[in-house]
C-alpha cells in the first residue's frame, strides 16, 4: 500500500484533490466544481463520491494518513473558512470537523498560501530553510511566512497578510477597501494598472497599445518584454520596484534565508526576478544586504496548490 | 539558596548587574563603567571581581543558573556582539564564550530589544502570550518580535529591525545611511526631529519656541503637552501617526495578540498610545480590527534591561 496525504485546494470554481506521497509525487489527481450542491454538507458529499469512486477506479491501493485542504479565508486554528468573499459558502464554515466526520480520517486546513509555504518546504527550494517566506502573486498576492520551522498563523490564525501592507500611502485602491496595498502593484492585477500608468505617462509607441484594459494580461506585457518592448520592460522595473522596496521590509521584519515568488507573475522569471532583487537590495538596511536568496518557487505551479495541501497533512499526521 | 540567574545589561557607558530570581525580583543590583579596562578580556576581568565582591558582600547565598547578557548589536545564534557602533570594543566580539571559560557557568546573549520581549514574556504583560511584539522607544527604535511562543531571531540572528522598515520615501535621514526609517520619526530622536517640523510649519505661540534643538527633549514635550499646549499635542498626534500606521502594517505580518510600547517615549502614556492606537486601528486591515491590544509595557523601566537579560538565562538554562 502507498502511503499518501490527500490535499484538496477549494477555489472559487474548481476543487483540485490529489493523492501525494512523502516524496511530493502525485497520484489520482481530479478535479471537480466548488459549486456543486446547495450547502457545504451537499458539496462534501459529491467530494467523497469523487474520491471514493477515484480510489475504485485505481489498482493501487493506499494507506491515507490524513486529509490537508487550502482555501480561501482558510484559518488553521479552527479549520474554518471564515466569510471567504470569492467563495459561494457565507459566514463560517466548519470545514475540518464536518471533513473529519464524513471521510472518518483526520483533516487539517489552511489558506492557500500558507500551503504553498508548507509545500515550498517539504517538496521544493525551501528543503531544510527554517526562515523563508514564499509570496503568491496571483489576482492577488498572498504570503507564508516560516519562522523558526514553523508556519506563522498569529495570534488569530491570519497572519502573513503581505499583500495588504501599505506601500504607497493614498496609492491605488484595493479590493479590501483600502489605498496603497501591495497587491494593488505587485500581482498579475496591479501589473495591469501600472501598464496603463506607464504607457498613458509615456505617450511612446509600444506592443501594448492597441490592448484595452479587458485585453491587457500579465502574460501578454511578458510577450512584449521578450520582443523587446521598452515599455514593457519598464512595466516589470515598476512592478520590481515595488515588491522589492517591500520585500526589504520584509526582511527587517524576519530577516528570512530566501524568499520565494510563486504564481502567475513569477512565471516571467528573470523579467521580474532581476528588478525586484536589484531595489530590495538597494533598500535593504546594511547588515541584511547581500543575504538573502530571492528565488522562483520550486513548485510546479499545475499541483503546487494540491501538494502544499498535502504537504500541511503529511506536516500534521505523520507521527 | 535562592536559585537565580544573572542579567547583565551592556550599554555604550554603563553595564547593570542583577541577580534576578524566577519571578522577576531583583537581587544584588549593581552598576560599572563598561569604559574599564582596553579590551574586552579587561573588562571581564572588573566584571568578574564585580559580581565576586557583590557575592562576598552579600548575606544571602545564591544558586547560580546561568548569565544572561543583552547588548546592542548582540546575536544570539553565534553569543557575539558584532560591528556595535556604540561600543569601543570593535569588529567581532565572543561574549558567551569568554564568560563562559571565566565565569565557568552557561552564558546567553541577544540584544537588548530582544531580551526586553523575554522580560516582558516571563515577567510582565505578555505572560502566557505566545505571538506579541514589544517596541522599545529610545534614542532609536528597536524591537522583540515573539511568534509561536519563540523570538524571531531569524536566519542571521538580527531580525526584528522594525525601526529599519521605511515609512517615508525619502523621508529623514536615518543613522544607518537610508532615508524615512521609522525610528528617525518613532524615537525619542525623531519626535525632537517633528517638533521642529510642526513649529516650523504651524508658526504658532507655544511653550517650546524658547528651545534650541539641543534643549527640547521627548520630556520637555511631554510637559508642555500637559500644561495645554496644542503644539505638543499635535506633535505626539504626528509621532503616533507615524508609528500607528506601521503597526497596522507589522500586524498584516505577523498578526499579534498584543504590541507593547517600552522606553522614554512611552512614559508618555496615553499622549502616545492614544494617536498611535488612532492611527494603527484606521489602517489595519478589516480582519485585524479591534482585535490587537496596544499596552504600556510592564516592566520596570529602572531594572528592565537586567530583568530582560535574566529572563533569557531562565529560558535557556532553567530545565
């Protein structure tokens, strides 16, 4: 029997469930839709039905250890997602006991990133680091810290909210109804709105022009860069420049090995690798330059969200 | 036998000495120059025959645990103080071994934000808190970050610089060579620096007009403040709008159950703890609102650096 952990990571529209071994392979990978059913308990039980008829349909057979789940809102201490605005389930959900119940195995639950950070350690580049922080730069950015070997949850279970740190004081919107949030510039979002900041301030010919703000996509402006578009380039020097100045407060805050950036926006790699490394070392107090690695994450960003889920299981249920 | 360990506080001019039991009590308090002697083994040497004649003095007999030390620039991984500006030993000093071989008891060191927090853990208001950040208000601003019921020391022994992160893109210039570093507005140095900034710009009758900038101190400030004046009131709103607002944001992070506020400036009371709690609530992120305690830490400011050191010799060698 191959010893597994299953991770599941609810997102809005899909669920992915995985089978991960202790190595981070991954078995029986399915996906099903989060907006099955009325109620949580109507979901959970095509959720089983998904993974029972799964393990059927297998010829191997596997010993579970434990079920580990990323969401949205997700909150460690509890196993609740707590009022998840993008999620169709309101109020707080009892996520791990109602799991634990139905599936008769335990189960642990986090937010997404926070997963990924187990996941990065475990699995990928932060093998044996026990200070590291991997940001998560999708729609939004999100973060997990790891201090001392262990995921830092805070005092409510909410901790590592990196994207919502103010960067630019009455700067741009933000979803969360503030201004100036990190992830209102460094996110596959906030690159779009210095793309049209930069090419309006500019006024110069650019790939990019004929894109509306609908068209316009971080995978798009990564095109323009590789054909050596100007303007492109300087939309991911901005971008770079303000994740790096954060990224340098960051480090004050716990001065950590190495940090990861995963998701979306990561993929452009050297694009926004270089300028975020060069003005977070520009702005790094001086005993912290020259320190710290800044790194692309290790994960394979298809099953990163499934293998950190089971990543936080095997963490919990492997005694 | 009274079972104690030793604090020892090192700062650029004076060293305090206390043999401090498991609750916090102070024994044998005593002071030296830490001027004495050309290098570091010198002064050990008056440090020892210090502690000894304390010792011999005394009628009351003492089971020794282990010495705490804190010190500017101290790094607890490696038991040196290293590169510290304000001390006349230079480059790379090996405290906890050097005291280790002459005083022949187990030694530990961290710096003196570090072991405020370990104090203010064992013996003052964050008893039995496990995520807490305590803020120590001096000349600069330094600070102790607790998470999982450990320091955050970090990968290189010197997280926790929270008076490093930058709060104003080209803001004042900071002792460390940058510009708009917290402590150059949160300390008892730069709310001198924002009551020259406010005096000049309001241009209005107030008690501090008679003052030079050598005279006018966060005290004098603070007097004036008390007797009515709305310049110093205005400045302490200033100094707790700077310093409220990056609480807000070291909350995104780390998600505290509590941040204590240590050090001359928080002799204010509740001058500075009103506009900083003003301002971190109206900028913290909806999750974190009303929910983070903002205190006066409870240590006593006389003894807290040696209770601090001491509470870090009880952590490490009371087992």
């Amino acid at each position: 029997m191959r010893k597994v952990g299953i991770g599941i990571d609810i997102g809005g529209t899909n669920t992915q469930i995985g089978f991960v071994d202790e190595d981070g392979k991954v078995f029986l990978e399915t996906t099903m839709s989060t907006l099955l059913g009325e109620t949580f308990e109507e979901y959970l039980e095509e959720l089983y039905n998904v993974i029972e008829t799964a393990k059927a349909e297998s010829k191997e057979k596997f010993d579970i250890i434990g079920i580990g789940v990323g969401a949205p809102n997700g909150n460690f201490y509890k196993g609740t997602i707590e009022f998840a605005p993008n999620l169709k389930w309101k109020g707080v959900i009892e996520v791990t006991k109602l799991m634990t119940e139905k599936f008769g195995i335990p189960a642990v639950l986090t937010n997404d990133a926070n997963a990924a950070a187990i996941g990065e350690m475990m699995f990928g580049g932060a093998k044996g680091m026990n200070n590291f922080i991997i940001i998560t730069l999708g729609t939004g950015l999100g973060s997990g810290i790891v201090v001392n070997g262990e995921l830092v949850y805070g005092h409510d279970g909410f901790a590592g909210e990196l994207g919502h740190v103010i960067v630019e004081k009455g700067g741009r919107v933000c979803g969360c109804g503030r201004r100036g949030c990190l992830e209102t510039y460094a996110s596959a979002t906030g690159i779009r709105r210095t793309a049209f900041e930069v090419i309006a301030d500019r006024n110069q010919e650019t790939l990019l022009s004929s894109l509306s703000y609908d068209d316009i996509t971080s995978f798009k402006i990564y095109e323009a860069a590789q054909n050596g578009d100007h303007i492109a380039r300087e939309i991911f020097r901005e971008t770079g420049r303000y994740l790096g100045e954060a990224l340098a407060d960051f480090v004050a805050n716990g001065s950590p090995e190495a940090i990861f950036l995963f998701g979306g926006l990561a993929n452009a790699g050297d694009l926004i690798l270089e300028p975020t490394e060069k003005y977070m070392e520009e702005n790094l107090l001086h005993i912290f330059k020259n320190k710290v690695k800044l790194q692309i994450s290790q994960l394979n960003e298809g099953d990163a969200a499934v293998v950190g889920a089971a990543a936080l299981a095997w963490k919990e249920f492997n005694v």
